[in-house]
C-alpha cells in the first residue's frame, strides 16, 4: 500500500521553483525601485520649483533696490536733499584736483626697437 500513494504524490522540480521566486522577487524589486524613483523625482520637482520662485522674488526685490538706489543717488535727488539740509557737501579745492594731461605720441614709439642682448631685458 505504501507504493502506491508514493506513485500518485506530485513531485515538485526545486530548480524551477527557485528560479520563478527569484524573477518574482526581481520584477518586486524592480516595481518597489521604479515607485520610489517616481516620488523622487515629483519631490525634487517640487524642491526645483520652489527655488525658482525664490529666485524670481529675489531677482524682483533686487531690480527694485537697484531702481531705489538709482532715484536716491540721482543728481537731482542729492540737490534736493542738500537744499533739505540733509547732506552737508563742501566744494573740491583746487589743490585737491589732480588733472592728467596724456603726452602726444611720436611715430617712433610704434616702432619696434632691436635689442643687443637678450639678457639685459626684464
């Protein structure tokens, strides 16, 4: 009696269960990777786009502080305020000036001159 229940028992192929475990396992993996790649890449999104709009906003208050400081440094600006009373500006003395007078150039100084000794230039 023994052998017959031996005969009608399924044998099951061990090499081939292994190998069905391990693509599920992998195509589990794959999925689980591909799902948490995702959400990476809409939180960085996110991330990316707020920074974008932080740098327009600190663009926009610098063109505005450039604009202000552009009015206030004006010249009619710091006439009015010296009117006001608000600066305190004295005139440059003549001995404070310093003018530069640029020499005129002779045709000889495009020239190129020759030297004797190589060694004697620095």
């Amino acid at each position: 009696m023994n052998r017959s229940r031996r005969k009608n028992c399924n044998t099951v192929n061990a090499a081939s269960l292994a190998r069905w475990i391990v693509v599920t396992a992998f195509l589990a993996l794959a999925g689980l990777g591909y799902v948490y790649l995702t959400l990476q890449l809409y939180h960085l999104g996110d991330r990316r786009k707020a920074a974008e709009n932080e740098l327009a906003t600190l663009r926009t208050q610098n063109d505005i502080a450039s604009a202000q400081i552009a009015a206030l440094t004006s010249r009619s600006a710091l006439q009015r305020r010296l009117k006001e009373g608000y600066l305190k500006m004295l005139p440059i003395s003549e001995g404070n000036i310093v003018r530069l007078t640029i020499p005129a150039r002779s045709a000889d100084e495009n020239a190129i001159q020759p030297v004797a000794n190589p060694s004697d230039v620095r």
